[in-house]
C-alpha cells in the first residue's frame, strides 16, 4: 500500500482547518487503512483489534481537533498521525505487559528527540516509534529496522551523533568508537540507497 | 452503534460517535433514540452503506452556514439535500430534547395517548 499523498493531505487539513464538512471523511478515508497496515508492520505483536482501535482514536483525535497537527514542523500529516498512533500502542500495549521500566536516554539525545515525544525509551522502544517517512522502495532495499531508524534521523537533519549511537546500542562505548560507528552505518546506507538508484538531494 | 461491525470501518466509525462535531454522533442518536440504524438510514438517503459511513465521518453543519454544508454534505455522499437536511433537524430534536431530559417523557406520553385510543 502506498504512503499517501503528502500535498493532498496537506490541502484537506488546510480545508478541515477552514470547516469544510466533508474534509474530515475525505481524510479518514484515505488514511484509516493505511494507519492500521503501517501500525501493525511496526508493532507486528499488537493484536489487529488493538491496532484498529487505536488507529481510530488518533484520527478521530485529530479530526476533532486539527490544530495539534503542525504542517510548519517538517512533518506530514500520515507521519505525524503514525507517530502519534504509535505511541499510543505502545503505551496500551506497556498497559498490559509485566510491569518495565526502560532505561532513560541521555538529555543530548532526549533534546534532539524532543518534538517526537519519545523521551525516556530504550534503544528498542525508539526503533519501534520512530515515524516513517521511507517510501515502500527505500523499505525494501534498508530491511533491517536499524538502518530504517538512522535513515529516518538522517532525513530529519539530526546531527547529534548521540542520538545515532542510542539507536546503535552503542551509549556505552567510547566516544570514538561511537563516532566511527555511526559514520560507518551512515555510509553504507548511502551506499545500498545508491546503488538501489535512489537519490537523496 | 449505528454502523455494521463487520465493516473495517467500524472501530473509526464507534469511535467517532462519541464525537459530537461529527454526523457519527447524531447518527448514533438517530439509532438509539428512533430506532433509525445503518440500513434503515441507508434507506431513507437512498445511498449505499459506504456512504452512510462515509457520511458519519463528515463534520456537522456550522450553524450560521447550515444550508451551504448541507448541500455540500448532501453532494459528497450522494443523496437528496432536503432528505438529508430532514434527518439533520430530527437528529438535533433528539439531542436537544434528550439534553434536557425531556425525551422519556414525550414517549411516555405518546404511549399513554396510545393506550388511550
């Protein structure tokens, strides 16, 4: 299934915004089903009735109340939504596990991660809520979650490489071991999406 | 409930009734209060299931631009605007007199008017 159409979504948000009555069924429609198919990809273990329940709340969230999305921060509205559907299935799932308590990130990173809301998460539980961005195609040629994740920070701009060494398991590890790493994991991704013949401006 | 379980759709629509700027909401009041479910909506419309949903997704008229929504609501999903401009006023009677406690109370008089014929 492919990602929505990103200037689509954007010009019915803007008619949502201004009241248009069949702006928020126009959304649903294009974005429920897709919502649930990416949730349950990135949360395979979540029951399919957790996921349609809470791919539901956050649109119906967000239809009621359009301003929390904000275009002016880089993210488009399928993005936005996922992360925040996201979020909210792992904190239902959290609900019904074993009682654990994840292992805080530094502040340098929590601060580069802070508009994505995922302070205070394990390297696991950051991989799990990381938005996506990446086309079918790019998921194809990065299978491994990893890579998808460092990809996502590197299209977001971030440039901390604190924040690639959480996702690396690496926070423990020296400051230059850290830095080789994270230089070396971003070049070979370079590398398959090159020779995959996709291009990044 | 006022649409089938068995559509895909049905969590978002469940979850959209308790909205109250959405049609999902008076559509829920419609089902509960006057009986008027999915099919029977459907019906009266003359549209298909998909558009009753479709239609519960929409946001309600904005009062003061009533007839302008409506008649856009009414292209969207399909049917007739006065047809559907009807079944808007029945939904806000319901909610409005359910508000004010007053809809128990005109159905026990209708059933004494009933009994008394």
């Amino acid at each position: 299934m492919r990602r929505p159409d990103d200037t689509e979504l954007l010009r019915l948000h803007a008619n949502l915004v201004a009241a248009n009555p069949t702006a928020s069924a126009e959304i649903a429609e294009i974005l429920y089903e897709w919502l649930m198919r990416r949730l349950k990809a990135a949360v395979p273990y979540a029951s399919t009735e957790d996921v349609a329940d809470v791919a539901a709340d956050a649109l119906v969230r967000y239809l009621a109340n359009p301003d929390r999305f904000r275009p002016e921060r880089g993210m488009g509205l399928a993005g936005f939504l996922l992360m925040d559907a996201r979020g909210d299935l792992l904190n239902l799932l959290d609900s019904k596990r074993p009682q654990h308590r994840p292992t805080p990130l530094s502040d340098a990173v929590a601060d580069q991660l802070e508009d994505r809301n995922i302070r205070s998460m394990t390297q696991e539980r950051m991989l799990e809520r990381l938005p996506s961005q990446l086309d079918e195609r790019v998921l194809a040629l990065l299978p491994d979650q990893r890579d998808r994740g460092i990809l996502e920070l590197m299209m977001d701009g971030v440039r901390d490489s604190d924040a690639y060494a959480a996702l690396m398991g690496l926070r423990e590890r020296s400051r230059d071991i850290q830095a080789r790493e994270v230089k070396r994991a971003k070049d070979r991704i370079r590398a398959r999406l090159k020779r995959g013949g996709i291009r990044r401006d | 409930m006022v649409v089938s379980d068995v559509t895909s759709r049905a969590p978002l629509i469940r979850r959209a009734s308790a909205e109250p700027s959405l049609w999902a909401s008076l559509l829920a009041t419609l089902d509960q209060r006057e009986g008027l479910d999915s099919g029977a909506i459907s019906s009266r419309l003359q549209v298909t299931p998909d558009a009753v949903e479709r239609l519960a997704l929409c946001r309600r008229p904005r009062s003061g631009s009533e007839a302008d929504d409506l008649g856009e609501t009414a292209r969207y999903v399909g049917t007739n605007v006065v047809e559907l401009a009807t079944l808007y006023r029945l939904g806000r009677a319901l909610e409005i007199l359910a508000d004010s406690g007053a809809t128990t109370g005109l159905r026990q008089a209708a059933r004494k008017r009933e009994g008394d014929e």
